[in-house]
C-alpha cells in the first residue's frame, strides 16, 4: 500500500548502470542550477530601495550605484568561479576547494556555511515566490504558510524522481520569467518613449525628510543597502558543485552556463533596478504589494493579462529557485556522508539514482523553518547571505592557493601564465567577498543573522563530532592484526514454552549446530504448564536436558539475561547462542494473536554481551517450511484461512 | 525515562507469590464492587419520570409504581445472583455460566453482551458523574468531555496500581454518598414534617395536556419507564464475578456483600424516587439539573455546604461506579484470552499482577465512546442495558440448567431441597430477565441501542473467529507425530561489507557451528569497495569462498534473498542460516549514524522459509565482548566516548 504510493510519486527503481543517463545539457542545466541566482533579482532591488527608503529621497537617488556595486561584485564571482569550474571537473563547490586546499577546519566551516545557506534558499525562495501570489491575489495572503510548505513538498517529490525529469519541469517557469522581464523593458521603453508611462503606486508615499548627505549615516545606510543588495548573488556557486551533472565536456559546459547566467542576472537587474528609480517605486514595510509587482503594474497596467502572466512566472522562478538547493544539498550531504562527516545514509542513492535522504532533510529543516517564521520573509531573508558569502570567501581563498600550487608543478610558460591569469581573477575575488562577508557580517548580525551563525557553529561542531566518532568506530573494529579464530566453546540455548513443531524444529537446528553444550530452558509463569511440560519432555525421551529458570515477576527477559550472565562468567570465552522459535505470520493483525514476548526478549539480549540470538522463524500457514522433521505430509499442508 | 514514570504512577513490579495479598475484605468490596449498582439509583428516577413526563401530570402519579416495579425485579436479580455466588465460587460470571451450561455460542453472547456493557458502564458512570459537577458548577460544562476523559485516565491508573489499593481510595465517595442521601432523607422527613421543604425547581414546568389514563399509550409509556428504570439494575452481575477476589469464605462474603448492596440500593432508589414525586420533579431535556440535584436543592438549600457535599458525593460515586467494569472487564477479557477467544496478551498480568492490558483495553475504547459521542449522557444512556439484561438473562437460564444437573447427581433429601429452592429462585429471575430484555430491546432498538447491539454482533464473530484460527495454529504446530530429526545440511552463509572484526566474529561463529556448507557473501555496491574486499580477502587467505552479489537496484535484500532462494530450490530440505554481524550502540544517537539495513535485510528474509537469521552483535565500546578472536587486549579496551 505505502509501496504503491511511494511508485506513484516517486516511480519505479532505476539500476545504477543507468546512472550516466541523468546528464544535463546546457539549455536544462540553467533552469536546474541558476534558477536561483537568477530568480533573486525579483527582490535584490526590493532589498536595496527598501534601506534607502529611510534616508529620504536623496538617499533613493544613490540606488543605481549602489545596484552597479551590487552588478560589479556579481561579475567578479561570476569571473571567480568560472576557474573553479574548469579546475575541479568532478564538482568544486566550496567544501571541496577548501578541504583540498585551506584543511578539514576550513573545509567543515565551509560545508557548514553551505548546509544552512541551502536551507535558508529554500525557504527564501518558496516564501518571496508566495509573495508574489498574494501580491496578485491578496485573499490567497492568510494562507502563506500552508502554500508554502506545500511547495516545498512537491520540489521534494519531483526531486526525488530524479534531475532530469525534475529539470524539464522546471524549465518553463524560467524561460517565461527571463522572457517577460525582457518584455517588459521593452514595453516600459516604448511607453517612457511616448509619455505614458505612470509612476508607481507607492511613488507619492510620504518619505523622511532628507537628511544631508556626506554624512557618517548616509554611508552607513549605503553600506547598509549595498550588504542587502547582495542577495542577487545567491546561488552563484551552485554549478561549479554540480560539474558532474553537465554533459561532455562538462567544464566547459559548466563554465558557459556560468557565464550565461551571469549575462542574465546583470540584465534583469539592472533593467529592474532602473526601472524602480525612474518609476520612483518605494518597498511597503510589509512587502505587499513587492516593488517588481509594482513596476509590472506600471508597464503592463494592472488587471491586464500580462501583469498576471509575469506575477505567475515571478512566482515560478521564485518558488523553484528552491530546486537549486534540492540540487546542492544532497550532493553535499553525499559527500559529507561518504567522508564521515554526516550519517552515512546521506551517501545512499535511492531508488530513482538522486540522493533521497538529502531530498527530505533539506525539506524536513526548510519546512521547520517557514512554520517557525511564520512564512514571513523579512525576517527570513536576514538570515540569509552570511552563509553564501561565508563559503564565497573560503572557496575564493582556497583557489588562490589551488593555483599557488599549480604554479610550483608547472613549468610551461603558456600554461603559468594562464594559471597566473586565473589566480589574479580568484584573488579579487577573494579580496572582494571577504570585505563584503565583513559588511555582511556587520550589517546584519544584530538583525537575526545570528541565529544562522549560530546554527553553522552548531552544525560544525557536530560534523567533526560525528567524524571523530566513526573514526574511533573504525580503529575499533579494524581487522588489522586479527586472526579469525574460533570461539573456545559454543553453549546453545533453545528456548521452549511448549512441545509443539516451532520448538521442536529450533531444537533439531540447534543440534545440527553441533554446539558443546546443548540444554532447552523454559521460564516457569504458570506452575501447572511448566509441571506439564517437564512431564511431555520426559515422556518424549528427548536427548536434551530441559532446565527450568523461575519467573517471579513474570518477565522473561529478566531470568534469562541473569542465566546467560552467570553462565558467561563461569565460560567467558565461550559464545552462548540462543535459539527462539518465533511465529512468522501472513497478515498483519494475525501478529495480534501471538505473545510478543519473543521480540522484547530478543531487544535485551542484543545487549547481553557474548550472546548471539538465533531466530527459528515457523511459518504460519505455509506448505513449503524448508526441512521440518519428520513431519507427516498431510499436516504440513494445512493452510490457514479465517 | 519512560520506565521511571511508569514506576511513578503505577508502582514496582510485584512477585506472582503475593497474588493472594490482593484479597478484599467485605467492607471494601462493597465500594469496589457495587459502586455502579449504587450509583445508578442517581439516575433511575431521572430515567423513569424524563419518559413519563410525556404523558403528563397524570402519568407522572405513577411514578411510584414504576419505582416498585424496579425494586421487585431489583431483588428477584439479587437474589438470583446469591445462588450463583455459592454455584461458582471461582467466578460465575455471564460467560462462565453460560459456557458450563448453555455451550460455547450462548457462552459468547454473554461475552460480548458483558464486554460491550463494561466498556458502557464506564462511559456512562463518568459521563454523569460529570454532569452532577457541572450541575452545581455550570461554568465547567464545556469542558465535559475533558473532564470525562481526565477521569478515565485516574482510574486506568488507580487500577494499574492494583485492586486492593484502588478499593481503598474508592470507599470514601461510596460510603459518602450513602451516607449523605440518607442524611436528606431524614432532612426531608423533618422539613416535610415542620412543612417547611419546598418543591423542586421543575415543580412548575408546563406540562402535556392530561392524557386519557388507561389507553394503548399509557401503557407503552409505562413500559418505556420502566424499561428506563431499569438502569437502577447495571453492575449487578460485577460480585458473582468477582467472587475469588473475595477473603474466605470467598462465596458466604460475595453473597453478604450482594445483599448489602441489595437493600441499600432499594433503600436509597425507593427513597429518591418517593422524594421526586413529593417535590414534584420534573426531568430537563438536556439533564442539567439532574432531578438528584433538584431534590438536594429542595433539602438541603441550593447554596448551602451540604449541597455541594452531597453533588461531590454523587460526582465521586458516579465517577468511581466506573471502576466495577475495571474490576470486571480485564478479568474477563483474561479468561477470554485464556480460552482463546481474545488475543493471548490480555490473559497475562502486568507488574503489579493486574490484568494491565485488559485494563488499558478498556479505558482506550471508553475515551473513544465518550469523544465520539461528546460526552452526551442522553445518546449514550441508550446503548447501556441491551447488554446488561443479555447477560442476565443467559446467566439465570444457564442457573437453572445448572441446577437440574446438579440435582441429578444428588441422592440426599436435604441437599435436594436446597437446590430445588434456588433452581425455583432463578427460574424467576430467568423469565423475570427475559421479560425486561424484550421489553429493553422493543423499547430501546431504534433509540442508538442498535449500535451496541451491533458492536455484540461484531464481537461475538470476532471472538468465534480468534478461536478458530487459536485452534487451526494449534493443529498446525502440534508434534504430536513428530521425532526431532536433523535438517539434511546446513548451508551457513556469512555477510560481508568489509573486512573489519565484526565481520571476521560472524564469520568465527558460522566456522564453530560446523555447518555442511560454508560461505561469505557480499553485495556488490560500488564496484571499487568490493574490489577491494575481494583483494583484502584473498591476501589474507581466509578459509572460506567469498561469494560476490550484484545489486543493481542498491537494494541489499532482494539479491539476497533471490539467492537463498535458488539455494533451496537445490537443496530443498537443508535449512540455510545467514549470519549478519550488527552493531549494539550504547546511546540511542549512534544509532543514526550506523546504517540500518542489516534491519532491512532481516525483515525480509524473515518471511523467506528455510532460512534462519543469526543475528552476531558487535557492543561499539564495550570492553567485554566475549569470544574475541585473537583482539590484542589493549585495542579491545578501547571505549568510546564524544
């Protein structure tokens, strides 16, 4: 039942031979891996105008410059990154570049930066994307939290049907969202060119009143705006983490899905980030109605039909911006997972090829985090790029070293000089992103941002934690100077409550084991049962000792672990091997009508050590038991129907 | 944790041997046992005035007939039940009864007409009991159902506890109430006597037009009434139950105690309804004041201390009348499980030698009622006594028959006249039980009576049901015929993911058990890792063949199982045991960070048949692990802590 669901969903398993099948070309490789950067410049401006806003209207005219430092900083990672992408083919997300270059602290701090900004993307994207449908729909506005947690869990599902198949879906909301943003340039030129372009609707609000610029606030307020603006850059790192996905030649391919999506972002947001000055667009406190919607209302006009195309695509983009995530995460989480950082069941690929237990992490956490936030996204977002311009840096960093070291190995003229080429483009970018993860870093702290810190420290420490632990585990259980050796002597127990066929069959299978010592133990509950029993077994004749263990408060557990112990301290290189004879049934409710006595004896032997537990599963109901002693046919083939 | 709370609330386990110490003394078996037959005269009249209300002012003079009627068949019961007191001095329940003398179909009838009951009488008792709080605290009513359920809760617990002591904790509300009813009773007395007693609140309501005395419909409302008044009757069967929990001379004490109960019940029943009719209390629809209430108001002055004393007293009484079906109801479920009619598990006794599962059975399934109905004393009132007079009536035929067998086998004259006398006694009460349970079911049926009706049905199937497939496994797994003989070969098979000592433990064990055959299996994951196992394998020149499994899916279970399954079809009855080494965590943490598939792996190889799972466990940080294989000493004291 939960099986045919889950195919439903999910789909049928897919062999790992078929692994190599789920390669993205470059037309489906922008919309999986740039939706995100891409997206966020339908709130970057938002950010910016926003901060401004409380410098009066001289401050506001600062917004183009402060969205061309914004531009400047988005091609210098773009730039940066594009060498990443052709020095670490098989993927170079940050964790990778800084373990390999800058060590394991560095590395984990990185990883850690990576986890919560995947995290805080999801939830980001999903809640901005609901904004702009209850920016179009406002009835929809009471509903924020249940649509977007309902978002994130269909990215989850089709994420978990695999890359490709999740990448064509996802396709269209990103070509529509890039196709009307251009059009509506185009048509915002057109009206401005006749004179019938109005303003926004927030144009008249009452602002400050303007405050002398020059001054210690004004620059605050620039850098303030500047940090907020640098959400645009978002998602940046995602494809050099995910070369592997790109098909041949993958770096290439990655590099120039790079190099697009940073043509794109710039356009869009320049053309945005212009357009909301020349409509003098201000940011409500509440983000509703969000300044894109507005400048859509301007140009389109505001019940038109294109004005709810382009809020639906907004929304589109938005809300699968989170897909970015979906494919970082359990990537990273795999490679956390096989290098002992997380809980290896991160590094299982399940049935579909993708990463399934990353999938639904990174969902369980997002979700946590919209129902605690309450789907409220200026509380959300300032917990946001501390984690991207975290790991931004190290990885900067760590590619300066990469090629410090390419250099030492290379002697061919050419090649040094193109590594050197690379290494000045990583170094500004180094320089670039470590002043702005400082202003981040200043700038937001006090405003939430700690409660992401605080969640990297945590989630740091863990990941070394976990990684020491295995470590230990794995010194421990080496084999290394191991001889397999037998154990001095094999005690077995079968344990019978009555004669019937289960207890016979586990007793013929523990002397087939041939042990040293063979006795049948039973726990006395009822003294007339036991009395009856020890008469059968004596009646029978059987060749084994039956030994009857008293059970004052009618727990078997108890007797037998106090047995067994004293047995083990008389033998204490002995293994003592249990033997119970359980009841496999065929319907679920038939498990009902047995004791389930077995399974909590079972539960306490487990820690009882130099006991090993043997199960003699009879299966109820079933012709085909395997041997069963000398069991008359026509008995054996009495099957069960209620 | 858990186990500390439930040591809290419930007590420490108790041996077997102190079974007897839990033994009543008459003077708290009264309020253990009769609380319910005692706490319905609370609302008998109600029942009985609500219907003749109907017929008017000169249906309501009957009142005191009806009352009568009641009272006669009060004592006819009671008087039955004393001779099933001596018949059956280890318990002559409904079911017992029945099934000695009436066979196994009329024996379930009584079953479930009694099962179905006990769960009512909790229902029913708490839910009044609620009400007579909320009567005189009106600003509690909407939290009725709450409160319903809170109480059940308190009992389950009190009764988890042990009968003995719950006893002791219920005879203060008991002798409470007797107490202070008959103090109104003399307080009436004396008022009526100065004239001073004023009517009830009700005494004025508006009432039908007078109806023609004597008509067709006077006389169904007169039978209705007294199908009502029959309420008074509920519990009645709990002493001939309950007889062995009674000191000796266990059946002279039950039937003392069934007298007692007798004649206070009539006292307090005849004394309530006598009163209603001289106040002239009407009964509201919705039962809010109750007409016990009404009546203490009258006597006692609404605001005066005595009135809230006597509606604690009705409340506690009312309440603790629930705890006659948590005395009732788990002993019979026991002898039900042990007579595999019910699933074993409800035959055994919990720490404290109660019959804990029955007890939670119960209360589960009355919270359900009284959620499900919204604790609405009217709806549920309609489902009680269908079942009480099934089982009455089956219990007094069944006397009856039991008595003419016994006279049978008696040859002396005195002894004979003995039994004649009480086959005579519940011959009475035999067709006195019949007549009211055609009554009830013509008179109840289409009031929601046909649920319980319905529920007996079920039960009686269910029950039938349970024992048949008790009996076809008990065919199955007899050995009647059966010589332990040997398995024809044991084909061990050893799991292996890597080379680590868990793995060479398992594979030391499987060697000591000298199976016919023995090899090692791993799954082939990734390629790389088992290269390299099946290197390691070879350089280390172990004894035994590494067989190699694909696992295209990821998926461990299905190759193997796939495999055993090809094994047995060669060798039919040889019986395969894989070995699986498994880690033991001491923390519940370390679990998440080991993978779980061994569990994966033995669940599904459970249901293959001829296969037995040897589970070899590997404590991670113990020092004591048994048999070791030749460990260094000092990397076995390795312990592990993060």
């Amino acid at each position: 039942m939960s099986l045919l669901l889950k195919r439903l969903l999910v789909g049928r398993p897919m062999r790992s031979a078929r692994l190599g099948e789920t390669l993205l070309p470059t037309w489906l490789a922008l919309p999986v891996f740039c939706s995100d950067p891409i997206s966020s410049v339908a709130y970057a401006t938002e950010q910016i105008v926003l901060v401004l806003a409380a410098g009066g209207l001289a401050a506001l005219t600062q917004t183009p410059w402060v969205g061309l430092a914004v531009v400047m900083l988005l091609v210098v990672v773009v730039a940066s990154y594009r060498q990443t992408c052709f020095a670490y083919p098989n993927g170079g997300g940050a964790f990778v570049v800084s373990r390999d270059n800058l060590g394991e602290t560095a590395a984990l701090v990185a990883a850690s930066a990576l986890l919560v900004d995947y995290v805080m993307t999801v939830a980001v994207s999903v809640v901005s994307g609901v904004v702009a449908i209850t920016s179009a729909l406002p009835e929809l506005a009471p509903h924020a939290v249940a649509l977007s947690v309902g978002f994130v869990v269909v990215l989850a599902l089709a994420n978990l049907r695999g890359t490709k198949e999740s990448g064509r879906a996802f396709a269209v909301p990103t070509y529509a969202f890039i196709g009307l943003t251009l059009l509506m340039f185009v048509v915002a030129a057109v009206k401005g060119w006749g004179g019938t372009l109005a303003l926004a609707e927030t144009a008249r609000l009452p602002l400050p009143a303007t405050i002398h610029i020059g001054g210690m606030f004004t620059v605050i307020l620039l850098v303030r705006a500047f940090a907020s603006g640098c959400t645009a850059l978002t998602g940046v790192e995602a494809i050099s983490n995910g070369v592997p996905a790109f098909r041949k030649p993958k770096s290439r391919n990655a590099a120039l899905t790079l190099t697009l999506m940073g043509v794109i972002a710039v356009t869009l947001f320049a053309g945005i980030t212009l357009l909301a000055v020349r409509l003098q667009a201000c940011a409500e406190p509440d983000g509703n109605p969000s300044v894109i919607s507005q400048i859509a209302t301007s140009v389109f006009g505001g019940g038109s039909a294109l004005f709810y195309l382009f809020q639906a695509a907004t929304a589109g983009i938005l809300i699968l911006a989170a897909n970015t995530a979906f494919n970082g995460f359990p990537v990273l989480a795999s490679i956390l997972g096989r290098d002992r950082y997380l809980p290896r069941q991160l590094h299982n690929r399940g049935d579909r090829l993708v990463f399934s237990n990353g999938i639904l992490l990174l969902a369980g956490v997002a979700v946590a985090l919209i129902v605690g936030f309450d789907a409220n996204i200026d509380k959300l977002i300032q917990l946001y790029i501390i984690g991207v311009f975290t790991s931004f840096t190290l990885s900067q960093v760590g590619m300066v070293r990469h090629w410090t070291r390419e250099l030492a190995d290379e002697r061919q003229p050419r090649r040094r000089r193109s590594i050197r080429r690379s290494q000045a483009i990583n170094l500004v970018g180094a320089v670039s992103t470590t002043v702005v993860l400082v202003v981040v870093f200043a700038t937001k702290v006090a405003h939430g941002a700690w409660l992401a810190v605080t969640a990297m420290i945590l989630l740091f420490f863990v990941m070394r934690g976990i990684n020491r632990y295995y470590a230990r585990v794995s010194h421990e259980i080496s084999a290394e100077d191991v001889a397999p050796t037998l154990p001095a002597r094999v005690h077995a127990i079968v344990l019978v409550s009555r004669l019937h066929r289960p207890a016979l069959r586990a007793l013929a299978l523990a002397r087939a084991t041939r042990p040293d010592v063979l006795e049948a133990v039973t726990m006395e509950l009822d003294a007339a049962e036991t009395r009856e029993l020890v008469g059968e077994w004596a009646r029978r004749d059987l060749p084994v000792r039956l030994k009857v263990l008293a059970a004052p408060y009618r727990d078997l557990a108890q007797p037998l672990v106090e047995y067994v112990r004293e047995l083990r301290r008389y033998e204490p290189r002995s293994v003592i091997t249990v033997f119970i004879p359980e009841y496999v049934t065929t319907r679920w409710w038939q498990n009902l009508l047995h004791n389930q006595s077995a399974l909590r004896l079972k539960g306490r032997l487990l820690f009882t050590p130099g006991v090993v537990v043997v199960n003699v599963p009879y299966h109820l109901g079933v012709v085909d038991q395997g041997w069963l002693g000398a069991a008359a046919p026509e008995q054996v083939g009495t099957t069960l129907k209620l």
